[in-house]
C-alpha cells in the first residue's frame, strides 16, 4: 500500500514591506534641499538680482525721486560719454585698483610666509595682522586722518626723523590717492593673509622634500613649488581683491571727500552723489550698471585665464 504524503501546505510569503517611490524619496530629498538653500536664495534675489534689474529699468528714466519718473530709453548712458567728472573717477578706480591689489597681494602673500615658519604664538600673530581687516572702516579711516596731519601726524614725524619733510598728504594732488592706497592695504590685507596661510598649510612637505633632494634653492621652491600650489588661493585673493577695489567708496568720503578736485573721486563715491546728492536716480542707476559690466568682463577674463595659470591637485 502506498504511503500517502500530506500536502504540502502553500508557500507562506513575508508580507512585503510597505513600498515607497523611489520619485517620492526623491521628491522629498530635493524638498529638503531646497528649504536649506531658501533663505540665501531669497537673500540673493532681494538684495543682489533685484536691485540690478531695478537698477536697469530705472536707468532707462528720468526720476529724482519726487517727481513720476519719465521714460528716457538710452539718454542716461549717452550722457556718460560727455561727463568729464565720470571718466575721471573711473580712472581714479583704475589707478588705485592698478596699484592697491599688488600691494595687497605682496603683503599678504609675505606675512602668510612668515607665520608659516613655525614662529611661537603664531595665534595671537595671526588674530594681531587680522585686527585691521576686522575694524569698520569708518574708524579705521578717522584713525588714518590723524596719521596724516601734516604738523605733528606721525608718518609726516618719522619722515621728519630721516630728514624728509613730509607733504600735507591729504589735500595734495600727487599724494592723496596714494595716502587711500597705502590706508586700503593696511587694511585689508588680512584677509588675504589668512587665505594664503591655509593655502601653504595645505601644500604636502614632500614636495619640498624632493626639491631639496633635486639641489632647489629657497627661491626655486618658492617658485616651483609654493606658487603653483598656492595659485587656487592667489586666484581667489586676487578676484576677491579687484571686485572689492572697484568699489571703494566709505574710506576715500571720509578722508578725502573726493578730493582735492576730483583727484579722489572714484566711481562709487560719483555713483552715490548723483543718486542721492543730485537726485538723479536715472543717471546713478546707468553709471552703476557700467561699474557692473566693467567688473563682470574683468572676472570672466581672469576666470578665462585660470586655465593656463591656476593650477589644481587632483
């Protein structure tokens, strides 16, 4: 007699988990992006592309801020090409970003080097030079101002010391823009002294190592090693340094006032004192945005020319 098996019972299955989309983790995931990058965004659009665009339209008009506002089209920037005063200050900002930037880049460049020596207390070194960048300008420049004071101003003192008389350095015509760039360096070179220092923290010793080994001098390091590894930082410094320069403003109304004449008047300071000395909100707003272009063609040049100079480690 065959024996007879019991059936087998079906089967049993785990009941599966419960399913999730994948688009709605997804969905959730960009949500969440989104809510963290909001309030930049926001920042972004009502305090840097809103006003640009703002100031497009107005350019267009002829508004002083209490009449309604007439349409214009292009006669703003026609007048720009027959305002003596404005070419003026764009050549003012040209010299002092011509001779501000480099100065602020050797400075900084020749601090981070010296406090990459291993000297002691290289903290509280680091927190003295950053003091400056720190201070508010307007103190920084009402200090400068006293500096200055033709009789009895201390750098006109220690100049008296090695026998050099020297001028009223504010209201001359030769030397007023290069009392601001010497007040603008000092100020702000921490900043930069602070980048370069991570950038040389950052370069791996054996290079140096093997440039020893190779008979390389301190110099030929220098210059095979530490710049072409501190060039993404420089090239940081240095757009940061041009964008910055091309918009002095606060420092050269306190101590100069623009002047003597207009020996000081940078763009910036024109650009506020036709908006909201002279009321002419069309003709500010036209000049900003050539400021504007100036610096957008100047950045892209020098992000055209990182690829040859800037070098990466991959």
């Amino acid at each position: 007699m065959a024996l007879q098996t019991a059936p087998v019972p079906p089967e049993t299955r785990s009941a599966p988990p419960p399913r999730r989309s994948r688009w709605r983790e997804r969905d959730k995931q960009t949500l969440t992006a989104w809510l963290f990058l909001a309030p930049s965004f926001i920042g972004f659009v009502i305090f840097t592309a809103g006003p640009v665009v703002a100031a497009g339209v107005i350019s267009l008009l002829d508004w002083n801020l209490f009449s309604p506002p007439e349409f214009t089209g292009l006669e703003n920037f026609a007048r720009l090409g027959g305002d003596p005063t404005f070419w003026s200050a764009l050549v003012n900002t040209a010299y002092f970003t011509l001779v501000s930037v480099p100065l602020t880049i050797v400075v900084s460049l020749a601090l981070a080097l010296l406090l990459n020596q291993g000297l002691r207390r290289v903290a509280a070194f680091r927190s003295l030079l950053l003091l400056p960048y720190a201070t508010i300008t307007v103190a920084v420049a009402f200090v400068w101002i006293w500096l200055y004071i033709p009789h009895g101003g201390m750098v006109n003192t220690a100049l008296g010391w090695i026998g050099i008389d020297g001028p009223a350095w504010l209201v001359s015509d030769t030397w007023a823009m290069p009392a601001l760039i010497v007040m603008s360096v000092w100020k702000s070179f921490g900043f930069g002294m602070v980048v370069f220092l991570a950038g040389l923290q950052a370069i791996p010793q054996q290079l140096y190592e093997a440039a020893r080994i190779d008979g390389s001098s301190a110099w030929q390091s220098f210059r095979n090693v530490t710049l072409p590894m501190l060039s993404p930082a420089m090239f940081f410094v240095v757009v940061t340094s041009i964008i910055g320069s091309f918009q002095v403003f606060d420092q050269a109304l306190i101590m100069t006032d623009g002047g003597p004449g207009t020996r000081t008047t940078t763009l910036v300071m024109y650009i506020y004192r036709t908006g909201f000395e002279n009321y002419d909100q069309g003709y500010a707003a036209a000049q900003s945005l050539v400021l504007f272009a100036f610096i957008v063609v100047i950045t892209a040049a020098q992000f055209r020319l990182q690829r040859r100079l800037v070098h990466y480690d991959n």
